[in-house]
C-alpha cells in the first residue's frame, strides 16, 4: 500500500468589484435635485442577476415612502454645525438675493 498525498483543494471565487459604500444606516441624504430623506436600508447590489453597485432604501418624506436610488443618485446632506457672524449672514443673504 502506497500513501498518495491529497491535493490541495483551493476554491476559487470570483474577484467582486470594491462596493465600499459611501452611506449608512441614519444618513440625512439629498435625492432627485431637492428632496431629503433617511437612509434606511443598504444594499451592496453584488447579488443577484442584475448586480448594480451599492444602492439604498430611503423614507422620502415627500413621498411618504421608501425609494431605492443608486449611490450615484445621492449626495449627503451637509449640516451646518456654526453660528454665522454678521458678515457672512450678510454674504449668505445676498447669495440667496441674487446679489
């Protein structure tokens, strides 16, 4: 009887492209040009036939839904966290003026 060696067994996986998403759960986020909305739910889009990339659910309270969008058709809701001096309340009014 001779001893034979088992082979070493490697499964291989496909390489998935990087899905690092950009939003999270809580998220304040801009959709559609204007409307604002929560991040609900996200998605990493690698599974199933039509993988599309990350994508999330968000409660549109325009709509009173929730909406899947594509990161792509995101931006994050940018919160000011300052008091503005007298000066640029001035500059900001007169952005908002048209001035």
């Amino acid at each position: 009887m001779s001893f034979v060696p088992k082979k070493d067994i490697h499964i291989r996986t496909p390489k998935l492209p990087d899905a690092g998403m950009h939003f999270c759960f809580g998220d304040i986020v801009v959709v559609e040009g204007s409307l604002i909305g929560v991040v609900v739910k996200s998605w990493t889009g690698r599974m199933g036939a039509n993988p599309t990339g990350p994508n999330h659910d968000v409660y549109v309270r325009e709509f009173n839904a929730i909406v899947n969008y594509r990161e792509d058709e995101m931006q994050r809701y940018m919160v000011r966290h300052k008091y503005l001096d007298d000066q640029e309340l001035e500059y900001q009014h007169n952005a908002i003026a048209g001035v």
